[in-house]
C-alpha cells in the first residue's frame, strides 16, 4: 500500500500525523508501520474515542442485583448431586470433549521477574513453574481418562517468543505437540486521552498494548484453534489465567455442573471474604448473569446482606469459565458480542519533534475487552462456588505486599496438600512444606494406597511422578 493510500486512509479520521517520520523509517520500519495502520479498525476506534457505548450506571446497575443462579461449595442450590455432576464431567472428559484455554499474556513485572508470568517457580518444594503446574494435571487428568487434553495457550507481543521457546526448550513439559497451540492475542492502540490521536511508541510503530482477556475468543477464532477443537471433537473449552497455580484445571465436578445446568458459560466462584473485596461480582440483573468489578459497585450494594447475614452480592469471580465451544464460534462472529473498556493510563510516546516523552501521569486510554462480558450473551449461565483455600491462590504481587504474593500461594499449595496427605492417614510435622505432582495423585482420594500407612514425614517431601 502506497503511502498515499496510508495517508488517505488516516486523513479520514484526522490521524494523519502517524506518518510524519516515514521519510526516516527503513523499509522494514515502514512495512511494520504499514502493517499495524492496516489493521486498525479506524471507524471503531473513532466510536470508542467518543466514547459510544462505553457508559453504565453501575449504581441503578447494583440496585437491580441479585446473587447468581448457582449451586454452593456444600452440593446445595443444584437440582442434581455433586456425585451426579461428577460423572457427568468425567464422561465428558473421558469422550475427548473438553479443551484447555490458558490466558498467559502477561509479565511478572509486579513480581520483579522480567519474563512471562508462567516461568515464574511456584513450586514451594519442588521448583516447578505455573507452567509445569498446569502441564502436569493437563497430562494426570489426560491420563486418568485415557484421552490426550488439548491445550490453547495465549500469549503477547510480550511473551510470546519465550513462551515458545520454554515449552520447546523443555520438551513441551512432557505433553505432545500436537496437544498444544500457542497463539498471540490482539492489540489495540492507545489514543492521547484529550485529543484522541493516536500515539506513537516509536517513529515507525504505533503505541499497541493487549486487547485484554476478552480478546481470547476472537484471537482463538482468528488463529484457526476454534476450528481445530471442532475437528478434534472438543465441545467444551476450560479457560483459566496463568497466575493461580491452584486452579483445578478441567476439574470434572466443575465440567458436570456446567453440563447438568444446560449453560453456555459457566464460572467458578469463591465466597467474598468482606464486602469490598477486590474481586468481580458475579450478580443477575434483569435476568441476565454477569459481573460487576469491585471498583463499579456502590458500597451500599456491597454491604447488603440477608436475613440471615450473609453478604447479598457474595460470588467473588476468580477468572476460571466453563465455555461451550459453539456458544464461543458463535461470539466470535459478532463484532459487538464484547465492549471495549476505557481505562487512562501512562504511556509513553514520540512527540512532534521525533522526543520520546515519559509522562509523569495518565495521558493515554487504552481500551481493551474482558472475557467475563460474554455472561449476559450466555444462555442459563451459571455459577459454581468452590473454597479459596481448594481453589485461588493468585500470584500477582511481590513479596512483601499483604495478598497474592508467591509467598501465600506457596503456603496455600502446602496446607491443601498437607491436608490431602493427613486425609489419607499420614502425618506431617509442623514447618515441613509438602507438595503434591497431581500425575502422583490428582485428589486425596488417590492418595490412598499410594503412600504407606501412618506416614510419618519429617522433612520437606516433593510427591512426583
């Protein structure tokens, strides 16, 4: 495409300084530069500057809500038996039916670690990676119903090069390759927040960040793994993120709610501790499920309890879905199935003169989409409580911080293993760390004639494979 073209095209939408150093660029800086300007949805990017679509009114939103159509972490809430759910997810897993969708995109930058997030060593005695972490139950659980588990991994700009060349360094963690996809996410540009002008990272490249989570359904589509799960049988896609090395990934109990539910989108919750917590509330409204982010909702929603107490808004969203491979071809065909969320942020950018600026505050929007969005689109969605101490224990923070460091979720891995191995009639002196490979054993109830009776264990114990 000509310059001319490119210049024309930008003119439209009054974004034509983008061009302004093109005499300077090589011709690889101008394809790159060319390349991006191609891909950008101009007439919606000039919808979301404007702000189309973008305001709620999250108080009348609140007023509306009422807990979720859920079954609680005790069985209760559920027309069926949690042993009723379980053999259904277990025949679902053990007919090849079920995928796994990883979220991997981000850095452990907040961690101090400069690589993407899942080479981050979680393993409190063992060292393994969250990486290893969800390689080793993909292939326990691929193993226990005789079916290899495809996995879909999404990275960024970011981390995809060494995502890929971690898992080919080191043997794809011992699963095959044809078992997993390692595809990129979109990006979308960040805009000057006054003016709404496209920014400039460099001379040659616009100022690109992650289009978000809610991204992964169009990116799944776009790299051709919604077509692949279909050939391959896959009706049903585990989604988690990469920080919380908890997650019970393709869990049948979780899979045999979302089925005996008849839902298109399923989420796992855990129960909010206080009623400001920092997570998402999972809610209905006007009959549809979906969340509203902790910082949306008006203190006085969040307070509400029952009679009996209880917080009213109580489903704290920990980012682990149960969606149903048609229901996401069918979102990935409509253009409209997820907003796009403004969010000011500093980034830094080249100004007129060719200067990188560092901002001191906020000076851009980034927009990007949250894959929680698709809940209102989802017939009978539905929630499934499980206990944070079984199921969340996120890495997001250093050391140091007061929640979600590699400190507690370490100490989370331990006391629920610790607890599996006292289960099981072992004993286990206080101080000592325990860890558990899930290709050991992938409940307390595996446990069982796996290690002697009356197990005395002194020292710090690693339980692999």
């Amino acid at each position: 495409m000509s310059r001319e073209t490119l210049l024309a095209m930008l003119a439209e939408h009054g974004q034509e300084h983008v061009l302004q150093f093109w005499d300077e660029l090589s011709g690889d800086q101008q394809q790159r530069l060319e390349s991006q300007i191609e891909d950008l949805d101009l007439d919606q990017l000039a919808g979301l500057v404007a702000g189309k679509g973008t305001e709620t009114d999250f108080a009348s939103l609140a007023s509306r809500a009422t807990p979720p159509p859920a079954v609680r972490s005790d069985g209760t809430g559920a027309a069926w038996s949690v042993a009723e759910a379980k053999q259904r997810g277990e025949a679902a897993l053990r007919a090849g039916e079920v995928a796994a969708v990883l979220v991997a995109g981000g850095q452990g930058t907040r961690l101090g670690f400069e690589q993407p997030k899942g080479m981050f060593e979680i393993g409190p005695v063992s060292g393994r990676t969250l990486f290893q972490f969800f390689a080793d139950r993909l292939i326990a659980t691929g193993d226990a119903f005789g079916v290899p588990i495809p996995w879909y991994i999404m990275t960024s700009d970011a981390t995809d090069t060494e995502t890929r060349e971690y898992f080919e360094s080191n043997g794809n963690l011992g699963l095959s390759g044809d078992q997993i996809r390692i595809f990129k996410q979109g990006t979308m540009p960040a805009v000057d927040v006054s003016s709404g002008k496209l920014l400039l990272a460099e001379k040659g490249s616009l100022a690109l960040s992650p289009d978000g989570h809610g991204g992964t359904v169009g990116a799944l589509a776009r790299h051709g793994c919604l077509d692949d799960a279909a050939a391959r049988g896959i009706k049903h896609l585990a989604y988690f993120q990469v920080d919380n090395p908890l997650v019970a990934l393709c869990d049948p109990t979780l899979i045999g709610h979302h089925l005996m539910a008849g839902s298109e989108m399923t989420t796992q919750v855990v129960r909010k501790r206080y009623p400001m917590e920092k997570v998402g509330n999972v809610v209905k409204v006007d009959g549809k499920v979906q969340i509203i982010e902790y910082s949306d909702l008006p203190e006085q929603a969040a307070a509400a309890t029952h009679e009996q107490g209880e917080i009213l808004l109580w489903a704290g969203n920990i980012a682990v879905h149960v969606i149903d491979l048609e229901f996401a071809q069918r979102m990935s065909r409509s253009a409209d199935a997820l907003p796009f969320h403004r969010a000011n942020k500093k980034v830094a950018f080249v100004d007129p003169s060719g200067q990188t600026i560092e901002p001191d505050g906020p000076n851009a929007i980034k927009f990007e989409r949250f894959i929680f969005d698709l809940l209102p689109s989802a017939e009978n969605a539905f929630v499934v409580e499980s206990l944070a101490n079984e199921a969340f224990a996120p890495v997001k923070n250093a050391n140091g911080a007061p929640a979600d460091t590699p400190e507690l979720a370490k100490r989370a891995i331990v006391d629920l293993h610790r607890s599996w191995l006292e289960a099981a009639g072992a004993q286990v002196e206080s101080g000592v760390q325990v860890e558990i490979n899930p290709r050991f054993s992938l409940s307390p109830e595996d446990l069982v004639g796996k290690i002697p009776p009356k197990l005395r264990i002194t020292a710090d114990r690693y339980f692999g494979p």
